[in-house]
C-alpha cells in the first residue's frame, strides 16, 4: 500500500513538473477580481466565524499546494502586509510561484519544495492556511487535515477544498476509460492528450460522456491544461459533504461555512419554502447544518468544489447576531467597509450616482448570486466615508444629518431617531450581502 501511495505522488509530482498549473501569465493579477480577493481575504472568514474584523497586518498565511503561485499572488494582495508562505511537491511550480511573487513586488514571500505532510519541517505557526485544488489528491484527507491543523494558531482558520463526487461523476467516468486505455500509467503527455482528442472526436454528438463533458474549445493549444486536469488527471477522486463532516470529526476540526454558504441554502430549491408540505416543513424545521448541506447535494449536485472552512474546536467568539441586536448594540456598533469593495471605481461610482440623483446598484459578486442591491443616492451617501475609515453607527447619523438634513417629503428637519432607523434597515441589508461588516461591543 504505502509503494502504491508512493508510486501515485510521484506521477502526481511529474504531471505538475511537466506542466505547472495554474499556467497563468507571470502578469496576470488578480486586481479586479472582487470576488477572489474576497474568498481568499483572511477577515472574510474571521468575521463570519467571530463578527470581529480582524487586521491582516503581520499574519502569517500559508498557501499549501502553491503550484505555480498565482492563489499565493491573489493571498497577497488580500491580505496587506501578511507573509505568505507557498509550499508545492513540483519543484517546477514552485520555481514560477517565486517569480511570480518576484514580479509583483511582494518580497514578504518564501516557497517551498515541501509535502503538505512535512509542515512542521517549517517551523511556522500559521493565521489563515489556504488549501486549493489538493485535498482531494491525498489518499486519507483526514491525514492531511490534521497535517495541517498541527501548524495551526489556536484562531487559525483553515480553507480548503474537495471534488463533488457527484457533480463530477462523468469525469471521473472518463478517467476510469482513459486509464482502460493506458493513458494514465505514466505522465500524461502530448500523445495522450491527442488521443484524448481523437477518442471524444470519434464519439457521437449525444453520447452521455460527450454531451456532459466536452467542448469543442478543448481541442487547440488552449484546451490542453484542461484536458490534463480533468480527463488525465492523475489521483482524483470525489467526496461528499458526509466525507467532509467524517474527516473533521477524525482531525477534531470545527466547520465554519461553506465558502459560498448562501449558494447551499436548502430552502432556495424549493418554489414555496413558506408553503411546504406539512412533513417536510417539520422535517426540515429541525434539521442540522451538515445534514442541510447533505441533503441540497443529493438534490441539487451543480458544484465542482465541495469549498470550505473549519479551524480548531471551540474557537468562535460568542456574539449576538445581528439580527438580534438592540439599539444598544447598534449605537455602540462600528460600521466597516469590506477591504475588497475600497476600490477608487466604486468609490466614483457611488459618487456619480450621489451627484446625479441616480439610484445605486450594487453587484452581488460577493454574495456569489446573480442578484442587485439597488440604493436611493441619499442613503448611498453615508458609504462614502467609509471609504476612508470604519466609522461608528452614531457617526455615520450624523454624517447623514450634515449633508442631508432635511426630509424630502416633508421639508422638516430630519429627525435622528428617523435616520438611525433607516441606516439599520439599510446596513443589515448590505451585511447580507457582504458588502459592509458591523461589529459591536460585548
């Protein structure tokens, strides 16, 4: 057993030799993807665990499974003034994560020709561990779960991250073909991604492996990354949320949140979540996190990534959510804006919108939905100072009250008890959707 897992990293470790992934350009940067910065932003996490807003200066962030350093470049940049470490088994991936990092002027970076089981050998203590597109490759996850939890700060959080195995089924499928085939004994290269090529080629329109899996795109130059990473890729395999929820419990892990949890809501499957067969409705009343998660994926299996966190048990900050708040909790409450939305093209877009009398949309990318926030430009204008500094609720009243300080239906002068109502109902909205985050005194 042990030469088979032996035998299984090295042809993993020559197939990224040969071709690092991902196979970005060295200036290629993440600059204005929103939502990546987002998801790989310590204080993103670290709020949703605690309703604390963390700060990421001096944090120590490992990226494990680096490869060619690009998710180690995207780290950086969302979390400012944290050392990132990348460790990687290609030594090719890691010579590119180097450079990248190089490139982009980030000097506070090291990498590492390191397997995941040999963290310790590092002698770093670790804030935020990144683990993206490699748990899946371990032969026990719950091992490599705890290689990681070993290096872990007592509030560490940990990302990472497995292939549905039923959203991925039919690829899996074709590698059990391609392997019937040989084309996976060794390291997959050009002769075994044409014959990848030739054999999808040669199958029918609406053969079932054809119709779910390929594109016509994956037959140049361009399609050859993908054609590795999924129809020759070797060592992957499929969990479930039950795997997951299995793995913590050995690794004595605590799960926090799927990584786009809005996305696993049970009750967005259905067409009337409030008029429910009475059965259901019970059934569901009462059920637990990780059977929720369960039971959306054995109905609705359309995500690639089962993507989440956990960290060490029993290391959440209690808190009142806000939801629950009262007005005590609110006028001692602090109002911050998202570090990744403090961009200067929202802040000019938030402006215009102010100036013309338009209405505000905001983009839900952050929320991972397709939907709007839309904001009158008189509400709009209290986001504008916290483009500068956090800012507290009573702050932002009296911000509002200066610039707008009189009712526009009436003409009265705007009362504060008014405004403070109406920056409640107007920030709980745009905490749903991530937009700002409060926190308040315990």
């Amino acid at each position: 057993m042990a030469n088979s897992t032996s035998d299984l990293w090295a042809k993993i470790r020559q197939q990224f030799d040969s071709a690092p992934y991902p196979n970005h350009p060295l200036d290629k940067a993440p600059e204005d993807d929103v939502n990546s910065l987002y998801i790989h932003s310590l204080i993103t996490s670290y709020y949703l665990r605690n309703q604390k807003v963390i700060d990421t200066k001096d944090k120590v962030i490992l990226d494990a499974g680096c490869g060619t350093g690009y998710k180690s470049l995207t780290l950086a940049k969302a979390n400012p003034g944290a050392k990132i470490v990348g460790v990687d088994i290609s030594e090719e991936s890691v010579k590119l994560a180097r450079q990248r990092l190089e490139y982009h002027g980030f000097n506070n970076a090291e990498f590492h020709v390191l397997s995941i089981d040999d963290l310790p050998q590092l002698n770093y203590q670790f804030d935020y561990i990144n683990c993206d597109e490699v748990l899946y490759l371990f032969p026990d996850i719950s091992v490599a779960l705890q290689a990681m939890k070993a290096v872990l700060k007592p509030e560490g959080i940990i990302r990472t991250n497995l292939h549905s195995s039923f959203q991925r089924f039919s690829y899996f499928r074709a590698q059990e073909i391609f392997k019937m085939m040989g084309l996976m004994e060794g390291n997959p290269e050009e002769l075994e991604m044409d014959m990848v090529v030739d054999t999808m080629r040669a199958l029918k329109d609406d053969v079932n492996l054809k119709s779910e899996t390929w594109n016509s795109n994956y037959e140049g130059e361009n399609g050859k990354e993908h054609i590795l990473m999924n129809y020759l890729f070797q060592g992957d395999k499929g969990y479930t949320i039950t795997d997951i929820f299995s793995a913590l419990r050995t690794a004595d892990l605590e799960f926090i949140k799927m990584k786009n949890w809005r996305q696993w809501d049970l009750m967005n499957l259905f067409k009337a979540p409030d008029n429910l067969p009475a059965f259901l409705a019970m059934g569901l009343l009462e059920i637990t996190p990780e059977d929720s998660l369960h039971l959306f994926e054995l109905l609705h299996p359309v995500y690639r990534l089962l993507d989440f966190w956990c960290g060490h048990p029993q290391a959440a900050h209690p808190f009142v959510p806000v939801s629950e708040w009262s007005d005590f909790n609110w006028e001692k409450a602090t109002v911050h804006l998202h570090p990744q939305f403090k961009n200067p093209n929202l802040k000019t877009n938030i402006t215009t919108c102010i100036s013309e009398g338009k209405i505000f949309s905001v983009s839900q990318d952050l929320a991972l939905t397709k939907e709007f926030i839309h904001v009158d430009s008189s509400m709009a204008l209290c986001l504008l100072p916290l483009f500068d500094q956090s800012l507290t609720m009573m702050s932002l009243v009296e911000y509002w009250q200066k610039f707008r300080p009189f009712d526009p239906l009436t003409g009265e002068p705007i009362e504060k008890v008014k405004v403070f109502q109406l920056l409640q109902k107007l920030l709980l909205v745009l905490k749903d959707f991530d937009f700002i985050m409060l926190e308040t005194q315990s």
